[in-house]
C-alpha cells in the first residue's frame, strides 16, 4: 500500500486497523479505495514516520519505551494465540454440530397454511360459504369478493402463519379447522370471515445463517474462557496484597521493613514507594 524511506504498509496493516477502529460500532470496517481507508493509510505513515524518528534519537532504548514495548508485545503475541486458537475451533463442522443441537432444544409448533374471505356482513359471509358448499372454488370467490386487498388477487392466501401470528379469534379458527376444510363464518374487528385451511405442518426451525452470528460469538467466547482458564491453572500466579483505600498499616513493622513482608508480595512496580501503600515509608 506504501512504502516509507524503504520500509512496507502493508494491505494487511491497513485493514487490521480498520477493523479495530470498526470494533464497538455498527458501521463496517473501511473498505479498501474508500475515503476513510485512505485516512486509515495516512495514519499508518504519520505513526510510522513518528516511530522511525523515536529510533533515531534513540528513543527507543528508554526505559519507559522498553516498557511500552514489552507490555505492547504481550498484547500482540496473546491476540495471535486468540486468533490462531479460534481459527481452528470456531469452524464450519462445528458452527453445524452446534447448529443441530440447538435447533433440537428450540420448541416448534404448528403452522396453518390458509385462504381467507373477508366481508362487512354475516349476511355475506354464509352468502358465500353456501357457493363453497355448493362445490365453487374458494379462491375464485376470494378474487371475486374478498375485501382483503392484501390477499384478494392471490386467493386469499394467507400463506404459513402460527397461532400466535394472528389475531386471536383468528387463530382459535384456523388451528380447530381440519385441512381441506372450510370454517363457518366467523367475526373479528376487520369484519366477517370464512377460511379455508390448505395446509398444516410443524414449524420449521430457524435456518443456520440465522442462527450462525450467535453461534459463532457463543463459541468464540467459550473456547476464549476455556483457554484463558487453562492456562491460569498451570501457571503459577502471585500478586501483592495492597491494603484497602483508606486504611493505612499500622506502626508495627513500618520502619524495618517487616509491614511489607507481612502484607505480601510487593507489586512489581515497587519503586513508586510514595505511592505504594505497602512499601516501607522510611
């Protein structure tokens, strides 16, 4: 991508960044040849330039620096384990695995496929549910004299629906009907109804890319608990035991040295001494 006093940008360097910049907001990473990709790069050279100037004063071999640089290591080499660790576990076989077992813990009901006639009267309503029982088709008469403009032109096909994806004298309708059957004419708040069911069946799961984006942050988080945990038993791990804000030791032990040891380890930082609450005041 660029290349300053010999040294490489690389593509890669540059979206790295601005994925990290996206991360904690809902817009998309910057795409490569768009603006703010491009102010991505010009940040990427500034820092670089600013980094090969630190080196030739010698900035770089400060203690602070060193000590910048070590805890920036640390972070870097513990975001490859992450990334490289995850790579491997979070894979296709296993967003299916997971896929399958959740789907079987996912309760399913019923779904009704229907058409509708939709009418101001009762009048009207046993009106046509007569036509029906006289052997006329039920989505001929729905083209013709349904007032539902949503679903006339299509029969008054209402397509898949649950129980709960409908009005509820609605449903208690569709769901006690049989399939092939036509309702008597029944009421709502829209008016007069006669519905015919054409279909039941158990309704299907959510599909694998619904479902994937939370399969993949549940296991991701899982497989990074599991690491970190692992690797928290077999280390051997000691830190300081400071006092609480607020209290101060007592005079035992303050001035020679013994308050320090018998609180603990000292943090690794113990020369802050003025700061430290546990150091040895004299």
């Amino acid at each position: 991508m660029a290349r300053v006093d010999g040294t490489l940008i690389r593509r890669s360097d540059v979206e790295r960044e601005a994925a990290s910049q996206a991360e904690g907001s809902e817009s998309a990473p910057a795409a490569p040849g768009s603006a703010a990709f491009q102010a991505i790069l010009d940040e990427l050279i500034d820092q670089r330039l600013l980094a090969m100037e630190a080196r030739r004063r010698g900035l770089d071999q400060s203690e602070e620096a060193l000590r910048r640089l070590a805890l920036a290591e640390e972070r870097i080499l513990g975001n490859v384990l992450v990334e490289t660790a995850l790579a491997s576990a979070v894979n296709e076989e296993t967003i299916e695995r997971i896929y399958q077992e959740q789907v079987q813990l996912i309760p399913l009901g019923e779904e009704v496929r229907a058409r509708h006639i939709l009418v101001d009267t009762r009048e009207e309503a046993e009106a046509i549910r007569a036509l029906v029982d006289a052997g006329q088709d039920f989505a001929a008469l729905a083209v013709r004299m349904s007032q539902d403009q949503a679903t006339r032109i299509q029969g008054g096909d209402l397509g898949y629906f649950t129980r709960e994806g409908v009005l509820p004298a609605f449903g208690a309708v569709a769901f006690r009907t049989g399939e092939g059957e036509t309702s008597q004419p029944f009421e709502t708040e829209f008016g007069w109804h006669i519905l015919h069911v054409i279909d039941r069946r158990r309704e299907p799961p959510p599909s694998l890319e619904t479902l994937r984006p939370n399969i993949v942050r549940f296991y991701t988080f899982d497989q990074l608990e599991g690491l970190i945990d692992g690797l928290r038993r077999q280390a051997v791990i000691e830190r300081p035991q400071l006092a609480p804000p607020g209290i101060t030791l007592g005079a035992e032990g303050e001035g020679d040295g013994e308050g320090a040891a018998d609180g603990g380890l000292l943090p690794e930082d113990a020369g802050a001494e003025a700061d430290d609450p546990v150091a040895d005041p004299g």
